[in-house]
C-alpha cells in the first residue's frame, strides 16, 4: 500500500521533474516531442484542477443552505450567479459574438461578470486613501526615502503634477518625469534586482526540493 | 441585441456597482447579494471557458476521434478530485505529483537563467562597456551595482548584521524603500485608475437613453439607508423607554 | 484646545474620507479639466517604435491576459497597441490565458478591425483560451498548431491566410503581453530569453517597477505602465481614447492623496510639540 501511497507519486515528480529539467537544455527532437505531449497534458490537467475549486465553493454553500445557517438566503446568489453565466454560454456554446452582434453570454459577460468583478476591485482606491492618510507615518529617515520616492511618483504622473514641479521647480531645468524615470530606472532596479535574485534563489531550491521528494508538504498527511 | 437588453443590462450593470460600493458607507443586505453573485458569476464564467475551451477541444474531441492517449491526462486530472473522499484522498496524489513535477522542472531553469543569471549579467555588463558611457551613464550602473549588492547583504541571513556588514545591508534598506516608495506611488495610480473605470460607466449608465439607471439606484440606495436608519433609531428608543 | 481639535480632525470617520475621494474623481469625468498627459517615457516610446519599425506583413502575436478587474488600465493599452498594428498593416494574432479576457478581446475586436477594415482571418485571428500558459509557451517554440489547431470559430488555423508561413517562434516578429498577472515574467523567461523573440509589454501600474530590471539588460524591448502609459501610446498614435480621458480625471485625485498624507503628518507633528 505504501508502494501504491507514496513511492510511486513520489517516482512520478522525480520522472517528470527531471525530464523537464533536461529538456530544457536539450535540444533534440525526441526532448521536443515530449515537451509538446506534456504540455498538453499539463493543460489538461490543471483544467481539472478548476473543478476542484468548484466543487468545494458549492459545496460549502449547499451547506449552508441545507442546514439554514445564518444568512443563507444570500447562499442562493452563488447558484443564481452561477447560471446566469452557464445557462446562456450553453445557449450559445460559450460564443461572446454572434453574427447579430452580442450573443447572451456575452451581455451576461458585459452587464453582470464585468461590473461585479471590476467593481470588487475599484473599491480597494478608496481603503488605499483612508491608509495613505490614517497610517502612512513619516517618522524615520527609511520612512522619509520611501515617502519621497512615492510622492514624486503619484505627482508626476498626473499632468497637474507635472504643472505644479515646473512651477515650483522648474528652474532646476530637470522634468518631473526624468525624476521618475531616473528612479524607476536607477534605485528601484537596484532594490528590485536585488528581491527578483533572492526570489530566483528560493525558487530554484524549493523546485529541487519538490523533485527529489524532500519537500512534499503539497501531498499532504497520510 | 435589443434596446430593451441594452437597458436591462445597464440598469443591472449600475445596480451592481452601486451595491458592491454601498459596503464603504455600511454593511447591507444588497452588498451580501451582489457579493455572492461575483463568487457564483466568477465561477460560472471559468466553468464555461473551461468546458468550452479545453474539455471540449481537448478532450471530448479526441476521444471522439479515438485518441485514447488524452485519457492519460484525464485520469490524472480527474484523481485530483478524489481529494474529497478522505478514505481514497491519496489518489489525487498522482495528478498532484505530475503537476509539481512538471513546474518544478520548468522553473528552474526558467529562474536561473532569467532571474538569476541574466541579473547578474545586467548588472555587470554596463561596467565592461564604460569607455563608450557618459559620465552620468556611468554613474548610473556604478549606482545600479552597488544597490544590488546593498540589498543582497540585507537578504544573507547566513551571518549575524553587525559592524561593516550592518552598514552595507542598512544602505540596501535604502534601495529598497525606494523601490517600494515607487511601487506605492504605482499602486495609488492603478487603483485610481480602477475607480475611474467604474465611475466612467456608472456615467455612462446616468444618460437618459439608458432612463437614468444610475440616478435612479443611487436614491434608491440613499433611501434605503435612511429609511433604515431611522428605523434603528427607533428601536434604540424603544429600547431604552422599556 | 487646539490639540484636541487637531486630533479629532485626525481621527475623522473615514466615510468623509471616501466621500472627498469619490467627488474629486466624479466630477472631471462629468466635467474634464482639459490637462491630457503630455509628456511620453521611455519605455513607451520603445515599445512604439519597435512596433513602428516592423515591415508590413510582420506577424505580432499579442497576449492579452487581463480580466474586468485591471480593465480601466490594460484595455485601452490593448486597444492602442492593436490599433498601431493594424495602422502600420501587421497580421495580428491573439493568444490568452485568463479565462476572464476572452470577453474583453471580443469587445475589442467587435470594433476595432472594422475601423481598419481588417478582416477575421486573413489579417487576423483570435486564439481560444487555455490553461497555463507556460506549457503552451513551451509548445508554440516547436509547434505552433500542436495547440493552436483551430482558431477561436473552430476554423482550421493552418489554412487560415494570415497564419500563413508562421510554424513557430521563428515566424513571429514581436510578443505584445498586455496583462494584470505574471504573464508578462513568462513570455520573457520562457520564449524571449531561450528562442530570442523580442517581447513589450503592457502591466499595471501596481506591477510597472518590478519591471526595471528586465527593461535595463533588453529582456524587455518596451514597456506600458498603467493608464498613463495607455494615454502616452494613443498620443504617440494620435488616437486619444479611454486612456487619455481617464488621465485628466486622475489629476485631482492624485493631489488629493498627497494632500492627505501631508496634512495627517503635519497634524501628527503640531500635536506632538505643542
């Protein structure tokens, strides 16, 4: 049972990590032709990997349906919400245009998934302004290099930003843009080059980790 | 599509946006139901890209066409969703190990080489070719190189930060409070922008062709708030009288 | 007294907050200031001229990875760049792995081809959607049609006349990734840096800094960032759209945010000394 358990899975993240690993660097017609068959596989996989989450989402809420837990009325609205797109992609078999314009998936993509879902984010601009105001403290010089680098970004990018630099500094003879551009170029890489090289690291690691089976928190408990 | 679905639409598109910002004035029950019809809509929409767009193709097709080999990824795909019997839980194992596999071995040569060892490229490159560099240029990546180096010290927990080497990962604290100073000023704009989007439609849906869907959900929302409001208040009075 | 006031000032319900916030970002699109960008970074002007450069006939293969969410910023990128294509007569063919975008290329492509009258199929062609993205990147380098067989209508994209002559990555001349996610670090890991496909991209705001570092060594040959970087590529193509007109809204709304930082700072400091 063990062997069926954990060896074998194990077998196969060693079997298809390595294999991948070196077609990479090998650039042969048989490493191409497995490359192309696993990646169709792979894209067939993680389609699968969708329902998961599906499934568990409405599962959840048939939960809470079934037993009356506190607000479940709202527990429908997923279900509602959920056929409102279905019910028209397979009236029209998933087809945003048709050849008499819009299609019914195609409003419901434009009147319900696109305001819900952009909404959800858009609301995020105003908690950022309350934060900026409430919690951004300049109290140490770190504080006061981070603040500066942010203030002349959301200035500048802003025509009035712009109006108000040349005013105030323009006898500088530098643009509030080539400020930005300078920092975004020059400082930021440096500070972002430095996390992106630390993050390649870990990656690399953790990846070695996964293949050689030592790292295999992903399987969970048995 | 009709005038009357194009109306419909806006007047849905308006009532959504305004209920899911109606939760910055206070909780509601039109927030709770525009929040659950983004979940099941969200959902609903992978769902029929999913089904539409690979299942179909993909799979249903050749297997149509006698293909049995896609039956490979299907089982592998499919043992993922025996993770929600717990007694046969283990299978999921075999398409969960072909997945991180499949990853783990994709990306480690995809971060060497992009990540890692072109970075340090970049880095050092400008500094072979300083005879053809203005002065400023040069400034520059001399600046550029001495930054990475700062940050990484800050990032080598291997030794204990103290004298020199304290001093070299505090100046990397600097690059990197830049960095994120410019990301904060970034993230500013793009939310900005995101409202925008949102405020621009709702504009759009104000217009008397759509019958002012807007004005007309913003009182409504406005009255509900007042209306219940009120209603409180009553009760507390209630309340406190008994 | 003072100090009392100042603090109570300090810790006003932050729904007035909102309120000033909404207003200062309503009223321009009701009533535009009339200040459009005007000035154009670097980066853009490289991904403009890269594009501007291609010889008629070129096949670019634009990524669009972005859904409703990162809409306001990345469509009217997308729109800019898809109108220079087709201004400068490049075959077009789009490629997508959020499943959120496909409606939005729709709407793009509902309108913008007819402008150009730029036909479905043989001056361009949009993909169906897929899964991860890495593995069909992968694949597109030794075989595009091994995942590509049908375009989104279920024709046969071999024989469709703008796939004409395009077999893999050696056949396209540039990748436009437009996207609110990691796409973009795929599209340079994947196929620029290993088959040397000249990539631009196309990113939020939130995520243009983290991007320095790729425009610096070349791995990036452009890059747009946000709504100012869609205003700066309609001025560059002289066709103001959605980008430019959000740009004048955004000038007081960015004031406000730094009026606000510095007026809690300053608040916090006479409190803190009187």
């Amino acid at each position: 049972m063990k062997l069926i358990k954990k060896q074998i899975p194990l077998a196969i993240v060693f079997f298809f990590g390595v294999l991948t690993l070196a077609s990479y660097y090998v650039p042969h017609k048989v490493s191409v032709d497995f490359m192309e068959m696993m990646n169709k596989w792979e894209n067939i996989v993680s389609a699968f990997a969708f329902f998961l989450g599906l499934i568990s989402l409405f599962y959840s809420h048939y939960h809470k349906i079934s037993r009356k837990a506190d607000g479940w009325g709202y527990s429908l609205f997923v279900y509602i919400g959920f056929f409102a797109m279905v019910v028209p992609a397979i009236l029209c078999h998933g087809k945003l245009m048709g050849a008499a314009g819009q299609t019914a998936l195609g409003w419901s993509f434009s009147f319900m998934y696109n305001p819900l879902s952009a909404t959800m984010f858009a609301v995020l601009a105003f908690y950022i302004v309350s934060t900026a105001y409430r919690s951004f403290r300049i109290k140490s010089l770190q504080a006061f290099v981070l603040f500066m680098a942010a203030f002349l970004l959301i200035l500048g990018k802003v025509p009035l930003g712009q109006i108000i630099w040349d005013s105030v500094l323009g006898w500088t003879g530098a643009g509030v843009d080539q400020v930005i551009e300078w920092i975004m170029g020059v400082p930021a890489v440096a500070g972002k080059r430095g996390i992106m090289i630390g993050i390649a690291i870990g990656a690399i690691v953790t990846s070695f980790k996964i293949i050689f089976g030592i790292e295999r928190q992903y399987m969970g408990k048995d | 599509m009709s005038e009357t679905w194009m109306i419909a639409g806006a007047w849905i598109a308006a009532g959504l946006t305004v209920f899911l910002f109606s939760f910055l004035y206070k909780d509601n029950p039109f927030f709770k139901i525009a929040e659950h019809l983004y979940l099941g809509a969200g959902m609903g929409w992978w769902f029929q890209v999913y089904v539409y767009n690979i299942l179909g193709p993909k799979v249903w097709t050749p297997l149509v066409n006698h293909d049995w080999m896609v039956l490979i990824p299907a089982i592998l795909g499919l043992s993922l969703v025996t993770q929600f019997v717990p007694k046969i839980s283990w299978v999921s194992r075999y398409g969960f190990t072909f997945l991180m596999g499949y990853g783990s071995g994709l990306a480690i040569p995809a971060g060497l080489s992009t990540d890692f060892i072109s970075q340090i490229g970049g880095t050092i490159r400008p500094l072979s070719m300083m005879a053809s560099m203005t002065p400023w240029a040069i400034f520059n990546s001399l600046l550029v190189a001495f930054g990475v180096i700062c940050v990484l010290f800050y990032f080598f927990f291997s030794v204990e930060h103290k004298g020199h080497f304290k001093k070299v990962s505090n100046i990397g604290v600097y690059f990197l409070m830049i960095y994120f100073g410019a990301a904060f000023g970034n993230t500013v704009m793009a939310r900005f922008s995101l409202l925008y989007g949102r405020f621009d439609d709702l504009y759009t849906f104000s217009a008397s062709k759509y019958l002012y869907a807007t004005q007309i959900i913003l009182a409504g929302m406005i009255i509900y708030f007042a209306i219940h409001g009120l209603m409180n208040r009553g009760k507390k009075q209630a309340e406190a009288v008994n | 007294m003072l100090k009392e006031k100042l603090q109570k000032f300090f810790k006003i319900d932050r729904r007035w907050i909102f309120l000033l916030l909404a207003v200062v970002l309503f009223a321009p699109i009701i009533k535009p200031i009339g200040l459009p960008n005007k000035t154009i970074s670097r980066d853009v002007q490289h991904a403009f001229d890269y594009i501007d450069k291609l010889p008629a006939g070129s096949f670019v293969l634009f990524s669009l990875d972005y859904d409703p969410a990162t809409r306001p910023e990345l469509h009217p990128q997308a729109v800019a760049m898809v109108r220079h294509a087709f201004k400068k007569n490049l075959r077009v063919g789009v490629v997508t792995y959020i499943a959120g975008s496909t409606g939005l290329i729709g709407q793009i492509f509902a309108t913008v081809p007819a402008e150009y009258k730029k036909v479905n199929g043989s001056d361009y062609v949009i993909f169906p959607y897929m899964a991860n993205a890495v593995a069909v990147m992968t694949q597109m380098a030794s075989d595009f049609y091994g995942i590509y067989d049908k375009d989104q209508d279920g024709r046969d994209a071999r024989t469709l006349p703008v796939m004409q002559g395009i077999k893999n990555y050696k056949n396209i001349a540039m990748i436009v990734s437009i996207t609110g996610t990691s796409m973009l670090d795929y599209w340079v890991a994947y196929v620029g840096d290993k088959f040397s496909v000249p990539v631009v991209g196309g990113v939020t705001a939130i995520s243009q800094p983290g991007y320095g570092p790729y425009l610096q060594t070349g791995q990036l040959k452009g890059l747009i960032g946000g709504m100012k970087g869609a205003a700066e590529y309609e001025s560059l193509i002289k066709e103001p759209g959605k980008g430019t007109s959000g740009i004048d809204s955004l000038n007081l709304a960015h004031l406000l945010v730094l009026a606000l930082i510095l007026t809690s700072n300053i608040i916090l400091l006479i409190i803190k000394y009187l």
